[in-house]
C-alpha cells in the first residue's frame, strides 16, 4: 500500500522525515496486518518480521510504502493512516476488500461431527461419524452446484504409518473404501468414516478442483484441506497421555510437508498448540486436530515443544518434545546441453578466417566440437570450438555443429557464407 500527504495551502510534498506516517488497521478483518518494507521490522525467534495492526513509516518524497496481509480469510479490512507536519495531524481511510466472489473453488472446510472422536471395531461403541465439507469460493461463498451428475469432491484416508488407518474406510454414494467422491449442493457436502480395528487417528484429505469444479475428469488445480479424526478404545478411562513423541518424518526444504501427532486416553476431542516459548521451523504451522504442515523454508534440525488438552470437564494436558530434520533443497536440475551459437560470420575466399562457436548449460564436463560441412580450407578445434583457416571456394554452406558432453552429443545447422 502506499501513503502520501501534500501541504494543504501550497500543495507541497511534506519533508522527509521519521515517524512521518502512522497506519492502523482500524476495522473489518480481525486477521488483516501490516508489515513494514524497510526491513525494520520485529523479528520473531526464527529471523521472520513480526506482524503488527500498526507501523509507524518515515517520509520519503512526502510518501511511504507498507505491506497489507489478510492471511486466508475474506472480508474487508479498514486501514486508516494518520500524518503528522511539524504538529499539524491529518487523517484517511480507505476500505481494502480481500477475497473476490469467483464462483470457483479455493478453499475446503471439513468438519467431523460431534463427538468428533470414533470408537475402534469391536467394542459396542459408535465407529462412524460424518464428515460435513464446504467448498467454498475466494471471497468465502458457496461455490455454484457442478453439473448433475458430476462429483466436486474427492475424499481419500491418508496413509500414515503408525495410526489407525489400517482397516478404516470412507462411505459414500460410491460405496466403502479408502476413498470416495462426493457433489455438494449450495457448497456443502457429507460423507461417512467408518474405524477400524486400531486406536490411534484417522487423516482424511478432501480436495476438489479449481480449474472446472469437477474432480470427475481429473484434478488440475488442487485445492485441499486436511482432518484427523481419533479413534480411541475408551473415554475418561486413562490419563491424556502424546503418543507420538519424538523424531517426526523427515522433510525437504522447499517442498509441502504434512505429519500427525496423536494422543490417546482423556476425553477427546484433543486440541493441539504450540508450548508458550516454543515455535514451528518456517514455513511450517500446526492445527488444533494435530496436523503440523506447510512448506518448510529453511533446512536444519529443530526441536519444538507441543502441549495437548481433552476435552473433558475437567480437563487434562499433556506437553512433549518433537524433533524435524529438514534435508536441504536439492541442488536444481542442470539445463540440458545446448548449441547457443546461432549463426556463422561470413568469409571471403582467401582470406583468414577465426571464429568460434559456444555452448550452454550441460553437466559441466569438457565439451568436444565437431563440424561437418565446412568450406574446403575451414576445419574446428575439438577442444576449443574456434573454426579457423583460409576458404578456398565460394558458396553458401549449411554446417552442422556438434557439441559431445560425456554420454550426451547435441547438433545444431548453421549456415556459413563464403564470398
């Protein structure tokens, strides 16, 4: 966003200056903040720049820029900006709108019924519950019904080692299994998780399709969200205790990541945080159901702290230690071994003649040239790739270049005129 002020009886730009500006999310959007773009910024434990509803901006040229950021959540958000001249105060506001009606799917909620918890098979207990979805558009409404007949949700159990997907499955119009497609109506749409025979949690991803709403025909553009739903063996029985503590999977720098922490005992539904003091690698977060995500930003080994609470009356927590390692990002695929020269200069008959031809990207190993098709008098140096000598016939030559690179040999034709 950007802030300027001019002197009300001159219509000069207001001098440069600190503290010149102050901007302030004044209403609408709880989630709207403002970050500075100078770099001065608070920085939380991890390097990143704490957001902030107000940032107070030095004048340059009688302006000053900031950022506006309104997370995932659509709405409007009022941004009010105040300046100050040698005392002298003025004010403006202006109302940004985040999120635009498009009628296309860009997110999906998923909800598990109550008691949002499942019993394992074999016990006398409840082992199915609803799962209510709603896709919903970039300004937060409905998507528009798909064609009748057409499925706009595609539901599948996440296979995860170490939880209680072994025998668990999805009931839906097409029957049980792993995974089911669903159509929703004015944006809502239900299915069913069925347990099985371990305790543990269930994770369930829903996904449709930006591009067409349909997931029938594929799925091109996803748009997704993920649940977990426990699955326990008694309620109120057993102290809350983590179950998964310690080394989480590995991740790469760079590339989407998602992992279940899991307790058991107590009265769930758990909700999961954050231990005070304790913060997530970069880029990645935590959902109250368990589910830690993202794209992690920076490589390294870290440790976290998270604390869990039931939901009984009187309620229980639990805190433990997580370990991440995040591998590097791997080094990007070299360009493939490419001819760059173009064309040849022309040459006249008799007369010396140098030039040299060129290659790009490649493993990086020691090129050998070769060239078919030279005038009588021209040859190539395989090491150099410089065309060198004295042209003793006239004509217009197509010269076919050859560049060997290891196991890998490209050409490319060229065309070279002797007067």
């Amino acid at each position: 966003m950007y802030v300027s002020a001019k002197r009300e009886n001159t219509g000069d730009l207001i001098p440069g200056g600190e503290g010149v500006f102050t901007c302030n999310v004044v209403g609408g959007l709880d989630s709207a903040v403002l970050y500075k773009l100078d770099g001065t910024d608070e920085e939380d434990d991890n390097g990143n720049p704490k957001p902030s509803r107000s940032v107070v901006l030095g004048a340059n040229a009688g302006a000053a820029s900031f950022h506006l950021h309104a997370t995932n959540t659509p709405g409007t958000a009022t941004v009010r900006c105040t300046v100050d001249d040698n005392g002298t105060q003025r004010e403006a506001s202006i109302n940004v709108t985040v999120g635009r009606a498009t009628g296309k799917p860009s997110q999906v909620v998923v909800n598990a019924a109550d008691p949002a918890y499942l019993f394992m098979q074999g016990i006398g207990q409840t082992t199915q519950i609803l799962l209510q979805a709603q896709v919903l558009d970039d300004a937060g409404a409905a998507v528009p019904n798909p064609a009748s007949g057409v499925n706009n949700l595609y539901a599948r159990i996440v296979p995860t080692a170490g939880t209680a997907d072994d025998e668990a499955k999805l009931r839906g119009t097409g029957g049980d299994n792993t995974w089911v497609k669903v159509r929703s109506v004015s944006g809502q749409a239900a299915f069913t998780l069925v347990s099985g025979a371990s305790t543990g949690s269930v994770l369930v991803e829903v996904l449709s399709d930006r591009a067409d709403n349909n997931v029938d025909n594929g799925i091109t553009e996803v748009v997704s969200n993920i649940v977990a739903v426990p699955v326990v063996a008694s309620v109120g029985m057993q102290a809350l205790a983590i179950q998964s503590a310690g080394a989480l999977p590995d991740a790469t720098e760079g590339k989407s990541y998602a992992a279940l922490v899991q307790a058991s005992g107590g009265v769930p539904p758990y909700v999961w945080s954050l231990v005070p003091g304790s913060s997530l690698p970069a880029g990645l977060s935590l959902s109250p159901n368990g589910i830690i995500y993202g794209t992690p930003s920076v490589d390294g080994p870290y440790s976290f702290a998270l604390q869990v609470r039931d939901s009984a009356t009187l309620q229980q927590t639990a805190q433990a230690v997580f370990t991440i390692s995040i591998d590097a990002a791997p080094d990007p695929a070299p360009a493939p071994l490419q001819i760059a020269t173009s064309s040849l200069p022309s040459g006249t008959v008799g007369s010396s003649y140098v030039t040299f031809v060129t290659a790009t990207g490649g493993s990086g190993g020691a090129i050998t040239w070769g060239a078919t098709g030279l005038p009588a008098g021209l040859s190539i140096a395989p090491a150099t790739g410089v065309i060198s000598g004295t042209p003793t016939t006239a004509g217009v030559y197509s010269v076919v270049l050859t560049a060997t690179q290891g196991t890998t040999v490209v050409n490319r034709t060229v065309t070279l005129t002797i007067s």
